[in-house]
C-alpha cells in the first residue's frame, strides 16, 4: 500500500525545492520530474503487458494439451468400434 501523500507535505516539499533548486530552475526541474514520471508509468504498463502476454501464452499451451490429450483419447473412435461390435453381434445372433 502506497503512502498517501496530503496538501501541507506537498507544500513543504514545493517550499524545500524552492529553496534548494532556485526559482530559476525550479520549473525546468519539474518537467524532468513529469517526464521521468512519464517514462516510468510507460515502463510499468509495457512490463504488466508482458506478463499479460506470458499468462494468454501458458492458458493457450495448457488448451493445446488438453485438446491433444482429447484427440488421443479418440473415445469417439472407441464407442463406434464398440457399437460395430454389437451391430456384428446383433447381426450374427438375428441369422440364427
């Protein structure tokens, strides 16, 4: 959890920044400061995107197993052989 940051701390912080920077460069400071901040949040997304990546690639691999361990389960190809079978023995049993 991120610490909250309220008006008197952002005061006194602008107040320390005036006095240790200068009015001269206090705003060429600040647009670094927004650009830095920029960056980071550009960094941060890219990084939550590759880990969105990796999880859509491992749900995709997990689907590719199991839709290969359906094809070679082939329970389709084992109940029409079984229902040959009877067919056969129905078959057989009505020519008797």
């Amino acid at each position: 959890m991120m610490p909250q940051i309220g008006f008197v701390e952002l005061l006194a912080l602008g107040v320390i920044a005036l006095i240790v920077v200068g009015p001269k460069d206090l705003p060429a400071l600040l647009r670094r400061l927004g650009a830095l901040s920029a960056k980071a949040k550009r960094m941060a997304g890219d990084f939550r995107g590759a880990f969105d990546d990796m999880g859509r690639e491992i749900e995709l691999d997990e689907l590719r197993k199991e839709i290969d361990a359906i094809k070679n389960s082939n329970s389709i190809s084992q109940i029409q052989d079984e229902v040959t079978k009877v067919e056969r023995d129905i078959r057989a049993q009505t020519k008797d």
